[in-house]
C-alpha cells in the first residue's frame, strides 16, 4: 500500500470513528448500537496500519471530537474507544490466538478506563473509589427530590431510599470489580463487533474465538473465591485491616461473575443440544437474558457454573460447537 493511500484510508477510517461515536452521543435509542460500532474503524485502523498510521490517526480523530463535542468528550472517545480499538488492531496483527488478544486487550481496556477514572476525577473532584458519605448523600437528595416531583408516596419513597442509600453506600467499595467486568464486556463487544464487521467489507477477520458453548474457566477459580472469603473474614475482624476487606469483596464479586458466564455456557449447551435452527437461537438469547435478569434464576446458574468445573458436564455429554 502506497504512503499516499495509506494515509487517505487512516484519515477515512478515523472520520468514519468519530461519526458513529457522534451518532452515539447524538441519537437517544438507536445511539447504543452505534456505540458499539465505534470501536471497528479503529480496529481495522490498527490491523492495516503500522503503530505511527494508526497513533496519528486516532490522534487525529480526538482532535476532530475534541472540535465538534468539546475536549471531555474527546478524552470519552479516546480512552473509553480509541485506544482499546487501535489496540485490539494491532495485537492482531502479532498473534494469532484469539484468547491471548482478547486478554490483552482487556488489560489495555481497563488501563484506559483507569487512566480516563484518574482525568474525570482530576477534573470534577469526584473520585469514584473514594467518595465520601457527604457526596454520597447528596446524590441520594439529587435523586429522590426528583421522585418527590413525580408524587410518589411516601411509604414507597422510604423504602426505594433505604435500598438506594446502601447501593450507593456499596459502590465505592465494588467499583473495581465493576469497572474490571465493564472493561472485559467492552473489550470482547469490540473483538466480536470488529471481527465482524472486517468480515462484511471483504477482508480476513480477528482470530477466532471459542463459541460460547465451550467457555470454561480453570479450577483454580475456586481457589480465589476461597482466599476472597478469607479476605472477607479477616477484613471483617480486623478494623484496620480495611484494604483486606475491599479487596475480599471485589475478589469475591468477580469470581461470581466467572462462575455465572460459566453456568449461562453450560446452560447455552445444554440448550444447544436440544434446540438447533435460527429459532433455536433466539430461544437460547431468551434464556440467557432472562437467567442474567431473575435472581434465583441466575444463582441456580453460579451453582451450575461450579458443578461444570469440577465435574466437566459437558465432557461427559461429548463437546457442542455452537
């Protein structure tokens, strides 16, 4: 590929970026899905393009954001799409195992997302792991003074605010986790969206990853939910031992969401063997989003999750490919 041509596609894929990221921002319902679009010219940037291309093309891009949304928007586009895209382009290029890119690129989407947390609260004096009481309660107000408005009763009001009070009290202490399984969701949509979309415009797509029916995690999974109990257990006697208690409770919360993605897999299995065609399909999303949504559905599911990795159901039941 020519200097010329190279720079002509690096500059219309970063505009093609910054348009869909504009249609998200723009566009109330529809916006999500461009959201998710977002990252793919990046991806692809990265993938054609060598690391300077690519670098002075995302640059180019947040200018362009920066220039039409203001500079807090740009910094939105840049850590929170730009970097994990050129990132998950250029990984592919250096290895050919899918899992290995996407681990990577989960690192380097939660480092942006760490480093993007950092400039937020830089800017506005919020920082979201170490909030106070006082700002928690203010949120609290914001919130309810505006159910206030909507004439909810009284009795509804106390009780949804007690609720509220201690999830907002909680948020500081998850957010890590939250903002780890955010940065996982994010860099996987991504990978899937951008392997897809290479695929429709002709060109080769992103390593391959395993099919969902086949998603397993290894035993020692288990072995971090125990130190996380001990954490807990330990943090919970010991007042000074705060850090111990935070870092049991994130533990604990992210080995349940493993535990969970590994029962909804065995669930999609199972479902699989069972159901095949495109209606097939679309029961077996139905499933899975109402599993994710009911509580006792979803605890049935950790259990399952469990079970799978140290009796390996589906390898006594022979092996899905769906």
């Amino acid at each position: 590929m020519s200097s010329t041509r190279s720079l002509v596609e690096s500059a219309l894929l970063a505009g093609l970026a910054v348009v869909l990221f504009m249609a998200a921002h723009f566009l109330p319902v529809v916006g999500a899905a461009f959201s998710l679009l977002a990252p793919a010219p990046l991806v692809i940037l990265g993938l054609r393009h060598d690391l300077k291309k690519a670098s002075l093309g995302l640059g180019v891009s947040t200018l362009l954001v920066a220039a039409l949304l203001g500079p807090v928007s740009s910094l939105f586009f840049l850590l929170g799409f730009g970097v994990l895209g050129v990132g998950l382009g250029l990984l592919a290029k250096k290895i050919d195992k899918g899992v290995e890119i996407l681990l990577y690129g989960i690192l380097l989407s939660l480092g942006s997302k760490l480093l993007l947390m950092a400039v937020v609260a830089r800017l506005t004096g919020i920082n979201p792991f170490q909030l106070d009481g006082a700002e928690m309660q203010s949120m609290v107000d914001k919130v309810f003074q505006f159910y206030e408005s909507t004439g909810m009763s009284k009795d509804s009001l106390a009780a949804v605010r007690l609720q509220f009070a201690e999830s907002i009290r909680l948020l500081p202490v998850i957010f890590p986790a939250i903002l780890t399984v955010a940065a996982a969701l994010d860099c996987y949509l991504s990978y899937v969206v951008g392997s897809f979309v290479l695929k429709r415009i002709g060109n080769e797509p992103l390593p391959p990853l395993p099919p969902f029916s086949r998603w397993r995690f290894p035993k020692s999974v288990f072995g971090a939910f125990v130190v996380s109990i001990l954490l807990s257990l330990i943090g919970s006697r010991d007042g000074s031992m705060d850090f111990a208690l935070k870092a049991g409770v994130n533990l604990r919360l992210l080995v349940n969401f493993l535990f969970l993605f590994q029962g909804l897999s065995l669930i999609w299995f199972f479902l699989t063997e069972r159901i095949a065609g495109s209606f097939g399909r679309l029961l077996r999303t139905v499933v899975i989003i109402l599993t994710v949504l009911v509580p006792i559905l979803s605890t049935l599911a950790v259990m399952g999750g469990i079970g799978d990795m140290w009796l390996d159901f589906r390898g006594r039941l022979g092996r899905g490919d769906a």
